[in-house]
C-alpha cells in the first residue's frame, strides 16, 4: 500500500513513521508513506494556505488551490502505476472510523489523507476533490494530523505481512461484534490473584469454549451495542 499525506505539520509524522510496527512495514516493502508540506503547493509568495471566511465569521478556512494542487500533483506521480487511489479528508463531519473501515481501506493500493487545520477546509475540495470524510470521533481536534495518524495505524495492521501472526487479528475485539476474551500471561499466582484454572488446563477444546463464552460476557458487560448488531 502506498499511503501519501497533506499536511502543514510534515513534521508531526516523524515519530510514527519511524517506530515499532509502521516502520517495520516500511522495511519489509509493505507499506510506502510520504508526507508532502502543503505549504509546497501554494501559489502564495508567502506560502500562505488559509484566508479569511466568505460571510464573515471567527478564524480562518483552508483554501481551494493549494489542496487541490498537491493532490494533484500527487496523482501524477502515481498515475502510471495506476493505484486505485482513494483521497479521504480526516474531518469531524465525517463518518467515524471503525474497524470494518478500516478492513475496507486495507484492501485498497493508495490513500491519499488530506489533513484541515483552523476552522476546516473550503467547502469546494470536500464536494469536488474529495472521496471520503473520515473522523475518529464525536469530538474536535486542532488538526487532522492525529486522525490521520490514528487511521494510519489501525490500517496498517491490518495489511497482510505486517504482523508477526496474523491469527491475532481473527479474534480481536470488534471481529465479531464483540470485545476479545480476557487475556492473561505469567504469574499464574500474582499476589494472590489466580488465573483462570482452564487456561492453565492444557486443554484447548475448552479453553476455546471459556474465551467464546467469555468474549460474550465481556461484550454484554462493556459494549451491549455491539451484539445488537448480531441480529
Ligand atoms: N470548524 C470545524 C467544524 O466545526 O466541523 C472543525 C475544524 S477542526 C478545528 C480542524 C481540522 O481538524 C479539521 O478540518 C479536521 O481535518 C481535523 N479534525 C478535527 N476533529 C476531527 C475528528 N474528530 N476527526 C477527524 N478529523 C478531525
């Protein structure tokens, strides 16, 4: 997968690209990431990329060309591989992020993540430019850089190769609709604290039984939203 992003904070990716499990991906020629400077792209003497809102109103919105710009340029360089590209907005209006989202985005070649700032982006790139808004909650963030940073992690997981066993996505919370069973690891005794006896039984007819069961208990206990969607 090849995985380009628009951003005023290029900056703001380094520790991310370059740790632990995205930079191994990058390694093994799984993954490709650059980060292109908005800023790069305007035609602004003084590299400006926002302006004040038409209508008035508080701060400032993200304009038209220097988006529209990088974006394109970006697709050129990659036209000739013919990627299928999909070019989302990180944007609290979008749809939020879940993991069949993200099941859905891994199976694409090329991601384009457009990153807004101040008070958004000018209405034109989301309508005429733009795939998908994608948001990563009900909530407001400064900028797009961690959405993009979040969506980012949780895709790339997901691609094949990446993670050292790949049964460890199967039975993860939300691949069923449900939460994952209770995980325990050495002591069996800590401080009086036992783990639970089936796990240490050897028996893996059971122990599969006592995580689906738990898994379910789990789920009713924390997220009873999720089973509805069983039906
Ligand atoms: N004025 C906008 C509104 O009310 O919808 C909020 C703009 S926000 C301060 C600036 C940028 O941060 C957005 O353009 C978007 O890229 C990003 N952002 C903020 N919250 C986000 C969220 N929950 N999910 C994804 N992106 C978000």
């Amino acid at each position: 997968m090849r995985i380009d992003i628009v951003t005023i904070f290029p900056n703001m990716f380094s520790p991310i690209l370059n740790e632990s499990i995205i930079k191994r991906a990058q390694q093994k020629k799984i993954l490709k990431i650059r980060v292109h400077d908005l800023r790069d792209y305007t035609l602004d003497k003084h590299r400006k990329v926002d302006d004040r809102p038409f209508g008035g109103g508080p701060g400032m919105v993200m304009c038209c060309q220097p988006i529209f710009s990088a974006v394109q340029a970006i697709k050129q360089k990659t036209e000739n591989r013919k990627l299928k590209t999909k070019i989302i907005l990180l944007s609290p209006q979008g749809k939020t992020l879940t993991q069949k989202k993200a099941q859905q985005l891994a199976q694409l070649k090329h991601l384009i993540l457009v990153c807004g700032h101040y008070e958004g982006v000018d209405e034109r790139v989301k309508k005429n430019l733009i795939d998908e808004e994608i948001s990563i909650g009900d909530y407001v963030l400064t900028g797009g850089e961690l959405p993009a940073m979040v969506l980012i992690d949780c895709v790339v997981r997901l691609l094949p190769g990446v993670l050292g066993r790949a049964e460890s996505l199967k039975e993860e919370s939300f691949q069923n609709n449900t939460l994952e069973y209770p995980q325990y690891s050495r002591p069996a005794v800590f401080n009086g604290l036992q783990v639970p006896k089936v796990l240490l039984s050897g028996n893996h007819k059971l122990i599969k039984e006592w995580r689906r069961k738990q898994a379910i208990i789990i789920t009713k206990k924390k997220r009873a939203d999720l089973l509805s969607k069983h039906r």
